[in-house]
C-alpha cells in the first residue's frame, strides 16, 4: 500500500469537495439535497462514514482501535456548517494518523492491504460523490450565479 499516493487522492477528493461548498450560504447548508437529506447532514453523513472506514482499516491491518471524539459527532438534523465542517476534519485528522501508521509499519501484525485499500478509496468516492451532488443542485448554480 501506498500511503502517498493514497495521501494525494485524499487531498484531491476533499480539496474537490471544499471547492464545491464555496460560497455556500447557511441557507444553503440546510437546503435539501434530495428529499429528507439536507448539505449539513450529507456532510455529516461523510464524516462518520470516514471514521467507520478507518476504524474497520484498523482492524484490517491489525492496529490499535482509537478512541471516538468525545461528545461523538454532530446529529446530522442538528448540525450546523461550523459544526460538520470540524466533524469532517476530525475525521481527516484520524484518516492522517492511520496513513502515518501504516507509513511506518505495523510490526507482527497480518495486514489484509486490500481491504484498506479499498477502505480508504471509499472515502476519495464518497467525498467526489458528494462534490458532484453538491455541484448538480440546481440552486447551488443560482447562487453562485447572483453572487458573482
């Protein structure tokens, strides 16, 4: 497994995600994505799906578990930009401790490195899904429209 490149597609998939949230309003956090699923809570959505996926790439590569946030995630239907924005960070944060983990070897442990690979580009997918149906909104192009 490459840590590296995996880093890169990481940086890539979130960088297209950040860039598809610019200019987002706190209206338009809350409007719906698609019925019953609003930005705020697909966003929330991302962060817990990261952390699982870590999680199970841990025990995928015989590493320690880590502890969850404390307080745990932001409840989507109540979760405010700043809120799912940290959320997601956090959940980067402990994508970046895993890579550096496996960067430097887990001594004596079987790693099964197919499934943290596929583990890990499911996050890169979830992420570039995400970005696109951000993109696809309709109101997300009125917006950017009337604010340029």
């Amino acid at each position: 497994m490459n840590a590296e490149a995996i880093r890169e597609r990481l940086t890539r998939s979130r960088a297209s995600l950040l860039d598809a949230l610019t200019g987002l309003t706190e209206r338009d956090f809350v409007a719906e994505l698609e019925p019953g699923l609003t930005v705020a809570a697909a966003l929330a959505a991302l962060a817990s799906a990261e952390r699982q996926s870590i999680r199970e790439a841990r025990r995928a590569a015989g590493a320690p578990e880590r502890p969850l946030p404390a307080g745990g995630a932001p409840a989507a239907a109540r979760a405010t930009p700043p809120q799912v924005v940290h959320d997601l960070a956090g959940a980067r944060y402990e994508t970046a401790l895993f890579l550096d983990l496996m960067s430097q070897g887990t001594p004596g442990a079987e790693v099964d490195a197919q499934t943290v690979q596929a583990l890990l580009q499911a996050i890169c997918d979830r992420e570039a899904a995400a970005a696109e149906h951000v993109r696809a909104r309709p109101w997300i192009g009125e917006h950017r429209a009337s604010t340029a």
